[in-house]
C-alpha cells in the first residue's frame, strides 16, 4: 500500500462500513429476535382453549391464583398459551372429563427488569463489542502485523545493563573503531571532565561497514562498558503504512531516551529511513519516509548532548545517506568498522574459540591467513562449523583438520561424495586444478598453493587449488594483477594443451578473470592506453562494489578491447608455462588423480624433484 495520504484512508474506511454493518445486525436482533427470547407465553380466547381440550391436545394446566389459565400443547410445549377463567364455568370438570389434571401455581411474575435491560442491551453490546474486536485483529494481521496500529510507540528494544553482558573484550579486530568510541565512553563516565573545559559529546557516531563486521557488536559494547541502558532499534521499525506514523515513532524513541537518560540509542540500518531526498515530494516520493528523516533532524538538534543522549548508528551504504543526516551537529563522527586484517582475523577466531573445546596443536595464524576478506560472522560461522564437525566425527576437542575443513565448507561447500563424476571427466578436472597450481607456483608475485583438491563441492565446483598469502597484502602492482589473471587461465590453458578441447569448467576462472582485468583498466589505472584515468566508478562499496562506466559509448568499446587483449595476453603466457612444464603437468595431474587431494608441501615437492625453473 502507497503511502500518500488519499490511499492511506482505506483501511480507516474498511473498519468503520464494518462496524457500522455490526451495529445494524445487532439493532435488528436486539427487535426481533431478544424480545422473542424474553417471554414465550401467548395469550389466547377461553373458547380456544376448550377447542384444544377437546381435541386432545392440552399437555399440561396450571390454575394461578389470580385465575389465569396456563397451558401448554403436546405438540409445541416450548411455547406457554395464558387464559383467563370464564364465570360460570366449571373448569376442573371440563378437565376431569378430557383426562387432564391441573396444578396449582403462583402468580407468574414479570421479567426482572434488570435482567430484561441485561438481554436487551448489555449483551447486544458485548457481542457487538467482541466481534469488532475479531475483526480488527484480523485486520491488523493483514496490514503488517499485531503492532499495526500501535500508533507512535516506537518499540524499541530496551537492554538493562545487566542483560547486556557485553564489553570491549567481546569485540575483536576493531582496534581503531573501539578507541573512537572509548572515548564516548569516557564521557558517561565522567562528563565532568570535559564541561570544565567546555567539550561537549558528540551527538551521535555513525558506524559504516560491510555486513557482519559487528557494528551491532561494538554499539551494545559500549552500553556495556559505560552501563547505561541501551536501546535497540532498526529502521524498517519507524516505516509505517500510515503518512505520520514513523514521525510519531521517533518522537517517542527519543521522549524515552530522554527519561532512561544518561543512555545510548542504537538504529541500526538507518539508510532505510535516512536515504537522500530527492525533492519528488508527492510525485513518486515517499511522503512517510521523509517526514520521518525530517522528524529525526530535528529531534536530534533538539535535545541537550549534555544530558548524555548518545546516537549510535550502522549502515552498509553511507553514500546513501542524506547530507543534512551527515552534518556537524547530528552525526559528528564516522567510525569506519572494516573488514578485519591478519592480526585481527586471528584475534576474532580466538574470541569465538573460548567458547569452544579446542585442540592445544591449533595453529589460528594459518586459519587466519586462509580467510583474507572474512568478515567476524563468517569466521564465528567457521569455528562454529569446525566444532560441529568434531562432534560429527566424535572428537571431543576441535582440531586443525576441523577449522581447515570448515574453512572450505563456508567457501566451496560441503563434499559431495555421490556426485558421480566420471573417471574421464575426473582426469579433465585433475588437468584444470593442476594448471593452476603449476601456473601459480612457476611466476613470481603469486601467493603460494595451499590445497589442491579435485573432490566436488556443494557449490558446483568439481575441484579448486586453494593459494595462502604468507602474510598481509594491502596493494597490489600491476605485474602481480596480471599474474593472478595468469593463474586464473591455467585451468582452461591446460585442458586445451592436453585434450585439445576447452570444457564449461571454466567458466568461474573466466569471471574473475574479466573482473580483475576491467578492474585494471578502469579503476585502477594499470593500462597503457588509458592511463591514470577513472573509466568506472563504484556504487555500494560495502555490498558487493557493483560499478557503472563513467565513459562514452566509444570508449567503453575501446575498454572492453583493452581487456579481451589482457586477457588473451595472459593466456598465451599461461599456455606458455605449462608448454614448458609439461612432463611436471602429467605427473602431477596422475598423483591427483591418485589422491584427489593434496597438500601445497606435496605438490612443491614433487615440483622441485628435477629443479623446475621460475617463469
């Protein structure tokens, strides 16, 4: 449903055409049907009666004693028929002769008008009640859920600081981003310090970064260190189906801060509400959405730092963001929360390892050099993957097989041990996998072979060769972005040298190729006949890094020509090296075949046997 306020009226207009259907049922019950239910007593001629009694089908008579006749027929004996007594005629002979008896009753009474009033009224209203009540929470359901029309509440989620239980210990990898915020910390602690000399804290503090880095992490750490209540809440929570609902939200979210205060408030993807307005307005704009960022502007100039009110908040794309969002005065500070180095790998699998029964012989430098580009979740998956195997294969400690395992489940997948793949194709595998490594280990600036494996994978791969940086690499020259696209054509190089054919298994190798190689002409300005200049730029960073060409139609012709020759160029090379090896390429290819994996010590050393020598 569209947010502008002329659709926003429909449901308002759903509930009242049913409940004003409900009342009208109700009133045409409360005529015909209640007062039914009241009395069931219908009154009738003495001469009726005789004719009834004549007949046979009086059931039952009761004689009060105001003379009044009740009585009720055998064939309809939930309605009472009253008469009255007629002088001068005897009754009870007229019943002795029809062979029915009579009893003696009082003198029936009137409906309680209290409980006339009840049935009449009260009880209509109940139902009218209950049943509006239904709809609207069938309603409500439809229209996003139970909290659908809890107009204004912010819900915000409220940790107390003794549920929190989590400090800077718990965070690993983020030097830099934890400093930046001990600082805020500090503040809670001691505000005094920086009102003498006239500080005043930052108002609030944007952490930006790929997902899974712990923005969320590091923003309850530090209501965990400065022990104040922490509220949590995201921003797709302030979007709402009607115009003003949002607004109203965050007017409640910060009324709250403001009472808990001194605390810190945490809105976690805040780009969902505070993307750039466009100034579309009502014409294809989001009403609801912008006066929900208007609202946040301004209740973020207007409360008192002082109070310690600290706005914390996590996005993944900060180019998003509006500008007046950005500004001095609102979120003073942004803390960049990167994607971990070596140092900082090691130390997150460390983290995540005292929850873990681990093996003394666990080496995390080398799990941690396996992982370049692995965000913390990723690396808690990993451990958590390692000891799920351990359990699996009845360890009751996790060891480096396990953590190496896991590494390659999170990457590859889990092992398909029926996929069925057939000797010959295994054999084309074993050639492709071969040709990486051969081509990898035989240049210079190439990162050393691991693992080479020709066991499939869940994620389609029937095989890959796994290279490990010895150490931290931060830039990367030209020479050694062309050997990596050198690398990536060995696979293909070497079926084509061998077999004489080309196979679809390549098809990976070819992508990353292209990407590294339209990389180096676009970006990074590693081709002779561009230069130092930006043909692309990237759009989210944090998610994924999708580019666009910056260019005209004729020179994005001449890019995609300067990339087909590099990556032809690096071909050639690839085909060259394996020429040159060959008899290396035969055997090692049948020594996977053989094993279906092995290690990088073992494919060096069946390498270095005869002293190959460096392309």
């Amino acid at each position: 449903m569209k947010d502008n306020g002329r659709e926003s009226k429909g449901p308002r207009k759903s509930f009242l055409y049913y409940y004003v259907m409900i009342l009208l049922i109700t009133m045409l019950l409360n005529i015909f049907l209640f007062p039914s239910l009241l009395d069931r007593t219908q009154e009738v001629r003495y001469d009726q009666f005789e004719q009834q009694l004549e007949e046979g089908n009086v059931e039952e008579v009761y004689v009060t004693t105001n003379d009044e006749v009740i009585f009720t027929l055998r064939d309809s004996q939930w309605v009472n028929y009253k008469t009255g007594l007629v002088p001068g005629v005897n009754l009870y002979e007229e019943l002795k002769a029809a062979g029915v008896e009579a009893y003696a009753a009082e003198t029936p009474t009137q409906a309680s008008p209290l409980l006339e009033f009840f049935l009449t009224w009260i009880l209509p209203l109940i139902f009218f009640v209950g049943v509006g009540q239904l709809l609207s929470r069938t309603m409500m359901k439809r229209m996003g859920g139970p909290n659908a029309m809890t107009f204004g509440k912010s819900n915000a989620k409220i940790y107390a600081e003794s549920e929190t239980g989590i400090t800077f210990a718990d965070v690993a990898g983020q030097e830099e981003a934890k400093d930046a915020l001990k600082e805020i910390v500090d503040f809670l602690h001691n505000p005094n310090r920086y009102a003498e000399i006239g500080a005043t804290l930052p108002k609030g503090a944007l952490l930006v970064g790929p997902p899974g880095t712990g923005k969320t992490l590091l923003a309850r750490a530090v209501a965990g260190e400065a022990h104040v209540p922490f509220f949590s809440i995201s921003g797709s929570e302030f979007v709402e189906m009607f115009v003003g609902m949002g607004a109203a939200k965050v007017r409640d979210l910060f009324k709250q801060a403001a009472e808990k205060a001194p605390c810190i408030v945490f809105i976690d993807e805040i780009d969902t509400i505070g993307k750039k307005r466009d100034g579309a307005g009502g014409i294809g704009g989001n009403d609801e959405r912008e006066q929900t960022l208007n609202q946040l502007l301004t209740e973020m100039d207007g409360f008192d730092s002082r109070k310690g009110v600290v706005i914390l908040a996590a996005t993944n794309r900060p180019e998003s963001l509006d500008k007046a969002l950005l500004r001095p005065g609102r979120f003073d500070r942004r803390i960049p929360v990167e994607l971990p180095d070596l140092k900082g790998r090691e130390a997150i699998l460390r983290v995540h390892a005292r929850k873990v029964l681990m093996d003394e012989t666990v080496d995390f430098n080398t799990i941690a050099r396996a992982t370049s580009g692995a965000s913390g979740a990723e690396l808690a998956n990993i451990v958590n993957e390692a000891a799920l195997r351990a359990v699996r294969m009845g360890r009751r400690t996790v060891c480096q097989s396990d953590l190496e395992e896991s590494v390659e489940t999170v990457i590859a997948g889990y092992q398909r041990k029926d996929a069925g793949v057939s000797k010959n194709e295994k054999k084309i595998v074993s050639y492709h996998e071969i040709g990486h490594a051969l081509v990898a280990a035989l240049q210079s600036h190439s990162a050393p072979v691991h693992k080479i494996t020709i066991v499939p994978r869940t994620s389609g791969a029937l095989g890959y060769t796994m290279q490990v940086e010895s150490d931290q690499r931060f830039l990367m020259s030209r020479d050694e972005a062309f050997n990596k696209i050198v690398t990536l054509t060995g696979g293909r190089a070497a079926e084509e040298l061998i077999f004489h054919s080309v196979t679809t298994g390549a098809s990976n190798d070819i992508e990353q190729a292209t990407k590294i190689a339209r990389a180096m002409v676009t970006r990074y300005g590693m081709s002779e006949q561009f230069g130092m200049v930006a043909l692309e730029t990237v759009n989210n960073a944090y998610l994924g890094g999708d580019a666009s060409l910056a260019c005209s139609e004729e020179t994005a012709a001449r890019v995609d020509e300067e990339v087909v020759a590099m990556v032809k160029e690096a071909y050639q090379k690839a085909k060259q090296i394996l020429s040159g090896h060959e008899e290396k390429l035969h055997e090692l290819a049948a020594y996977l075949l053989d094993k279906e994996t092995i290690t990088g010590e073992e494919f060096m050393e069946i390498l270095n046997r005869e002293g190959a020598r460096e392309a």
